[in-house]
C-alpha cells in the first residue's frame, strides 16, 4: 500500500515497511502505526535462565579464532 508522503509526515512513519491499520467502526475511524523493528526491541527481553546470556564480542572473538572456511 502507498501512503502518501504527508500522510506519512503527519504519522511519523520514517522507514519503509510495515504498518499496522487499525479499524475502529463505532468511531467509523481507522489508526495507523509503524510496529517496532527488531532494533528497536533490542535490550527489551531478558532470559529466563540468566546463566546463558552470552556476550556478543566473545561470540565474534571465539568465531575469528576458530571458524575455518571450507
């Protein structure tokens, strides 16, 4: 669907993709939002076992010491 770039000012929607329409019809109304990007949920959600949060530097320094392209 194509949004018009006022309307799309209007909203705040930025970047491409995604958008959520709502439809209210006893105010015989309708919103529109941009849902979250993976990005912006980064950080938001903890494990449940706290043992296995891992760091992402020793996950790119453990795979520079031993990935071997085949």
């Amino acid at each position: 669907m194509t949004i018009p770039k006022q309307v799309r000012e209007t909203l705040g929607l930025k970047r491409q993709g995604r958008v959520v329409i709502g439809v209210e019809p006893a105010k015989k109304s309708f919103t529109i939002h941009q849902p979250p990007s993976i990005f912006d949920l980064a950080g938001t959600f903890t494990p449940k076992d706290k043992r296995k949060i891992i760091d992402a530097v020793k996950i790119r320094d453990y795979m520079e010491k031993h990935y071997e392209r085949t």
